[in-house]
C-alpha cells in the first residue's frame, strides 16, 4: 500500500482547471505587475463576490508575504498587531512580522480566537498604563478565518470584534489562508460578504484551496493602505508576471468554483470525524473545517505512521499525543476510506 498524505492541504499542485488556463494563455503577451486583463476580470469578479464593488483587490504569491506586507502597510513604527497566542503570524511564520519592524501583542486564545473583550481590555489597559509611551502601541487586529485549530468565528463574534476595533481606531485584518473551508462550513453563518462588511483588510487564500499559489488581498477601506503598490514592490511582493496569479483566481472566481472545492475538503474531513468518533476516539477540539485534531495513543501512533503522515500537532499527555490530519480541495475518497481502516 502506498503512504497516505494528510499532514496538509497544500501538498497538491493546482486544480486542473487552473492548469488548462494556464497552458491555453502561456505564449500570450500581456502587460506585467498584475495590470494585465485576466488580473483585471479576477478583481471584478472577487469585488463582485464580497458585494464590495469599491474595494482595492492586490493579488500576492504567499501566505507569509502578504501578511508581512499587509501589516507592514496598516501600522506606524511605534506599532504592533494584537493576536492570538496561537496566530499564525506569532507562531508559524518565522517572526516574519517582527523583522519588519513591529511587534505581534499576543492575547490567551479561546479555542484559537480572541474576543472582543479581549481586545478592549488590552487597550484600555495599555491606555491607562503612566509609562505606555515607553511601549509598543496596538496598532490593528490580526485574525485567522479558519483559525490554527481549524475553528471559526461566528457571524455575532466576528461583529463584536469589529465593533471593539471600531470603538479603538484599530484595523481588523482577517487572515484567510484556508478561507474557502471555513466558508464550506455550515456552522458559523459568516460569508464573504460578512468579512468584508466587517474587516478593513481581509486576503482569500488560494495556495491551500487549488491555485499553485497565490493570495487575493481585499482591502474594503482603501484609504487604510495607500500607496498599497509601492508596498508591495518594497517587500518583494510584486510578481512581474502577475497574470499568472489574475488567471488562476479569475478560475477560481468562475462559476463558483472556489466553494465548489472547498465542499469536498470539508465534507470528506467531517466523514473522517464521525466515523473516528464512532470509533470511540476523542478529538481534542471540535473543529467543522477540513482540519481535525485527534488523540491517539503513542503506541497506536508509531504504528499510524507507518502508513500515514499527518502533522503531529503536541503531546497530550504522558501517553497520547495530539495529531492533525488535514483534508484539500484535491483529497480523494478512496484515500480516506483507506485512511479510517488504519484506525
């Protein structure tokens, strides 16, 4: 038997679709830098999508990239972004942000998020402190949509938040790497068109749901990141051959197909949930993305790996340990019929 993958969602290259674009535009001359026509009808139709026909859209190659340069671009230098401890900016990103310059201020998490009353305590807090000139200012709000641990925010505390933002002149920036599966998710009743009437910044994932890579920055409130252009050309970020991102989210933006993908992450790792919980495994937090935590017995877990890879999460005890096995657009349902017979 051949080793079954499901330590990530990025672990394919693009859905095929993308591909045959590319392939059917690949000796067509078009203008760089993204101000190609296929850059132009991505923009349209993402706009089009989040009901928010004045947003600036930026189309970036990374993850880490775009959250380096979004962040960069939101705060002054005296500033830093609030997170939660277990953000993906504080923890899995190299200190990415603290190399440009500021500091992420990390808040204890709630099964991955940060709530609004957090985020007012932080600053009144620091307000009130006789020595905060002397310390690094809450400039924004960074958080992840799904989050680290594959949950979601619901439409009432992503409201919250927004209001705690508002009420503190602090830009709410949404981390959307695996957005389309948090929007496959039945459970939250947020969409795109709840993160842009809420978020001043939010970026659509494409590396982790079917683009070979790339990410579609949103920026509702324009005026937040002027000279957003400039920015990205200082970090890094401009891609010279930006139509190769406009066509592969103008695909992705056709014909729904960016949901469409995403369904068959998450329902193929709700399946993986309930047939493991009738198995009588315990999950270390209920998550309803295409991410899921396991608790298995090391014993049981060395055995697993000769067959599986997955991404050992953290040790859960003296005797069990934490995995994650992670679902994409692209898994197959033999591969996961062939995954719970390992169990």
């Amino acid at each position: 038997m051949s080793i079954l993958h499901f330590e990530s969602d990025y672990l394919e290259g693009a859905h095929p679709l993308i591909l045959q674009r590319l392939m059917q535009t690949n000796l067509e001359k078009t203008p760089g830098y993204g101000l190609d026509e296929y850059t132009a009808a991505a923009k349209a139709k993402i706009r089009a999508a989040c009901a928010c026909p004045d947003a600036d859209v930026w189309l970036l190659e990374g993850g880490t990239q775009t959250n380096a340069t979004v962040i960069d671009g939101l705060l002054r230098a005296y500033q830093g972004v609030i997170a939660a401890q277990t953000g993906h900016i504080n923890v899995h990103e190299a200190g990415a942000i603290e190399a440009s310059g500021h500091k992420v201020l990390a808040l204890p998490h709630h099964d991955g998020k940060i709530s609004a009353q957090d985020v007012r305590s932080y600053v009144a807090a620091f307000n009130a402190d006789t020595s905060c000139e002397h310390e690094v200012a809450p400039g924004m709000v960074y958080i992840s949509h799904p989050t680290e641990y594959g949950t979601l925010y619901t439409k009432e505390e992503l409201t919250d938040l927004g209001t705690a933002c508002r009420e503190n002149g602090l830009p709410l920036y949404l981390d959307g790497a695996r957005l389309g599966y948090g929007l496959a998710a039945d459970t939250t009743g947020v969409t795109l068109q709840t993160i842009a009437s809420l978020c001043d910044v939010f970026y659509i994932g494409g590396t982790k749901v079917g683009a070979l890579f790339g990410e579609a920055v949103v920026v509702t409130k324009p005026s937040l990141l002027p000279h957003f252009f400039t920015i990205i050309k200082q970090h890094g970020a401009l891609a010279a051959k930006g139509r190769i991102l406009g066509i592969q989210f103008d695909t992705l933006f056709t014909d729904n197909l960016y949901r469409t993908i995403s369904d068959n992450a998450v329902r193929l790792a709700l399946k993986i949930r309930d047939s493991l919980k009738q198995k009588g495994f315990r999950f270390y937090i209920d998550s309803p993305t295409n991410q899921q935590f396991i608790i298995v017995e090391n014993e049981q877990l060395r055995r697993l790996e000769q067959t599986v890879v997955c991404s050992i999460w953290e040790p859960y005890d003296s005797t069990h340990t934490v995995i994650r096995l992670a679902t994409s657009w692209a898994t197959k349902e033999e591969d996961v019929d062939e995954l719970l017979k390992q169990f």
